[in-house]
C-alpha cells in the first residue's frame, strides 16, 4: 500500500524533521557532558543534561522511529525492499531502545542528583551521545546515497532466467531482459 504524492511528501518531511531534531539533541547533549567534563559546575549542567534528555531527546527519538517505520510501510521504498532500508531501520531500532532503556534511567538520575551524580553516570552520558551521533550521521549518509540495491526478498530469477520482482501486493511480475542495441552515428553533413 502506498500513499498518495502530497501524504508522502508530509511523511518524508517529518521524518527528517524528527531526525534533525534527534542529532541535534545529541549535539546538545554532548555539548553539555564535554562542558561537564572541563569545569562547568556540574550543579547546571548535569540537570540541563536532563531536562534536554528527558524533554526533548526522549520523545523525539521515539517519534523518528515511528515515522520512519510509517514512512518505510506507506511508501514504495517498503520494509525489506531495499538494503539501505532495512539498515535503517534495524540501526534506528537498537538507537532507539538504548535511548529509551540504557539512557533514559540515567537522565532522570542527572536531573535529581546534579552534582552528585556519580562518575559512571556522567561517562554514560558523555558516551551515549557521542555514538548516537556517528550513527546518525552514518544513517543520514545512508539515506542521501541509497547504497546496496535491493534485498534478495525483491530480486527473484524465474526458471527462464527473467528477472520476477514482488509488486506492492506480492504479485510477482516478470520484467522482461535488457536488449542491448547500437545506434550507428549519422554522418556529418557538409
């Protein structure tokens, strides 16, 4: 099932608005931890780690992943159609769940203790922001470059050797082989 051009477009564009928002926040959040690191007080700058965590970093990493499975069922890229799809996915998936079950805990800790919050705690979040944005910056690469083609799932050969892709309604259709044929130049007139 696909969505209509003006739907799609929407889609695609809150999609690169939530993961827009989603690098930045990381860059927020690294920002902080590194100031933490070099001498601010760490009686600010760890609950605004929190609060930028918590408020904003959070949710929007959630809503990216939502948009962006929405993104990939409605429109004609699909969910296993193509490689760089499922990279996304599978990668955003992992990014998402240790935002939400590793780091989550730790910024709700940053915003209650402040200054007490202990050492590991303040490396976990120096770490965690720094590998989302590599990551992020990798899918967003991924996503400008389109690399790899088309998962086997949607590049069949059929018993005559004529390439069979699944359609949208898992239809297989047959596409008929490339003919290669030269053109002779024409002569240049005097």
């Amino acid at each position: 099932m696909t969505i209509s051009q003006p739907w799609r477009k929407a889609l695609l564009t809150l999609h690169v608005v939530s993961s827009v928002g989603w690098l930045g926040a990381d860059m927020v959040l690294l920002t902080l931890s590194i100031a933490g690191r070099t001498g601010a007080d760490p009686a600010v700058v760890y609950p605004a780690i929190g609060l930028v965590g918590s408020v904003l970093l959070v949710p929007i990493s959630v809503v990216s992943w939502l948009v962006g499975l929405a993104s990939a069922l409605l429109t004609k890229w699909g969910v296993l159609r193509h490689w760089w799809v499922v990279v996304k996915l599978a990668v955003t998936t992992i990014l998402t769940a240790l935002v939400l079950f590793a780091l989550w805990p730790g910024l709700r800790e940053a915003t209650d203790l402040g200054a007490a919050l202990p050492q590991e705690t303040r490396d976990q979040l120096l770490i965690a922001p720094s590998v989302s944005f590599v990551a992020l910056t990798a899918l967003t690469a991924i996503s400008a470059y389109k690399p790899w083609g088309r998962t086997r799932r949607t590049r069949q050969t059929d018993k005559t050797g004529r390439t069979a892709r699944k359609d949208q309604t898992g239809q297989t259709s047959h596409i008929p082989p490339i003919r290669h044929t030269r053109v002779a130049a024409a002569p240049m007139g005097k």
